[in-house]
C-alpha cells in the first residue's frame, strides 16, 4: 500500500503555523509595549498643615567668596551735590574694576581682594556685605562727611543638575534664592526625580560638603540648604523608577529583535 503526500496540503499547513506564530507574536509584543511602569508620587510639603505656628526660616548672611562681583556705592552729606562721591563710584559706572562682558562691579580677585578707588585693595573674602561695608566706611569717614555704603552682590549664580527640565545654570542679582525657586526656574522635577532625595554640593571654607534636602516634607524650612548659596550644585537624582523604565526598554528591544530573528529563521525553514 502506497500513500501520497500532498504538498499543497503540507504547505498550507506551513503557511498556517507561520500565520499563528505571527499572530502570537504580535499579541506578545502587544502586551509588553502596554506595560506602564507603576511609581509612588511625592508632592512637595506633604505634611504640611494648615496652622496658625509659623515655620521658622533658617538664612545665614551671605559670606563673600572668590570671583563675587559686587557693587560697592558710596554716598555722604558732601555739599558738592555727589561729586566726591562719584570719584570712589568708578567701578560702578565703568571704571577700571569693571568686569569683562560690560557688567560694572568690583571683583574678588584669586587672593580675595578687591582693588577700591584711592582707598587701594581691601580684603573682601570671607566678610559678610555688613561687614566689607563697615570696613569700607571706616576708611572713607576721614575723608567723607558722614559716608553711607551699600554693597551687593551682582553675579549670584547657581547649577541644576539631573531630573529637571532644564538643567543648566541660573545666575540672578542678589543672593537671596530658595531650593524651592531653582527647582521652579529650572522647569520643576520631572516625574522621575527624587523630591525626597535632593543634594547640594557646596564648598566651604575650601572644602566641599553635601547636603540632603527633602522637598517632600515641611522640614526643608528648617535646612541650612534651603537657601542656596553662590556656586551652589543642586543634584536631582533619578528614581528607581528610572531604572527599571530603562530596563523594560532594553527588555523589550531585546525581545523584538529575538523575534525577527525567529522569524527569519522560521521563513527560511517553511520556503527553503
């Protein structure tokens, strides 16, 4: 007894297999691009309570650091309508100290000092503005009726780095800046950084420290880190979230790519 094979019939049986194998893999596939990556939110101050105690700000005065860029003015009751007044304003109004890209201001050089018109240099690093401004007073109250001075810091500047949306540097007059302003000026957190878990690196005294901020809670009123100072780095790290969204990425590469490999190797072996 003979049997004949049909091979039509074989080769739809073939080209049905493939259509299944297609469909599962296509189903597969399906499922794991759906596949959404669960995360627990932190908002900002979620303690927070409404009462009537109020929260203690902590703000250390700003202590005066190498490259600041100040403005010093100089004002007394001279009857000359402020003309001895301009002659110790020079830097103010584009002389000799004035910085480079035409802001006006007296630098802190690498050896703290800054070059003052007729008064010659004056140690300027490691003062409070009360303090350089006291100082400068002293000096000019021999030659001054009754002088007044005013110093500010004119190039206040400070880097976010990580889980924003525009990391980057901010630079602003005066030195009075939150955590919580940078965050915002840097376009908020994105949905995979840490609220809770924020460091600022910041040199002091030549030394470089770290500390942690948690924006998640009432308590970042109370952080020394709170108010960011010159040269500050804010690191926003990544969630683990993060890391497993990068993760089910490469995971779901790698499975497409096995997958087309499987099918050629199943395309060759049906029409070889």
């Amino acid at each position: 007894m003979y049997f004949c094979v049909n091979p039509i019939v074989n080769t739809n049986q073939s080209f049905m297999k493939f259509l299944r194998f297609l469909a599962l893999l296509f189903i597969g596939t399906a499922m794991i691009s759906s596949c959404k990556t669960q995360q627990k939110a932190f908002n900002y101050l979620e303690n927070y309570k409404d009462t009537t105690i109020k929260d203690e700000v902590k703000h250390t005065e700003y202590i005066i650091q190498k490259d600041d860029l100040l403005s010093i003015l100089v004002y007394s009751d001279a009857a000359d309508g402020g003309a001895t007044d301009a002659m110790y304003n020079l830097a103010n109004s584009g002389g000799s100290s004035s910085a480079a890209g035409g802001t006006q201001g007296f630098l802190v050089d690498n050896d703290g000092l800054i070059r003052f018109p007729r008064l010659g240099t004056i140690k300027a690093i490691g003062l409070t503005k009360g303090q350089l401004s006291e100082i400068i007073r002293e000096k000019l109250d021999t030659v001054l009726t009754n002088p007044t001075v005013i110093v500010r810091l004119l190039n206040f500047r400070v880097t976010m780095l990580g889980e924003v949306a525009r990391p980057g540097s901010i630079s602003m007059p005066g030195e009075r800046l939150t955590i919580l302003e940078a965050v915002g000026l840097s376009g908020d957190i994105s949905i995979y950084g840490k609220k809770e878990d924020i460091v600022v690196i910041r040199e002091v005294d030549g030394k470089v420290e770290y500390g942690k901020v948690d924006l998640s809670t009432k308590s970042v009123f109370q952080s020394p880190y709170f108010y960011l100072r010159q040269n500050d780095v804010v690191l926003v790290n990544a969630n683990k979230n993060k890391t497993r969204l990068n993760d089910q990425v490469f995971n779901q590469r790698m499975g497409i790519a096995f997958s087309i490999i499987n099918t050629i190797a199943l395309l060759y072996n049906v029409f070889r």
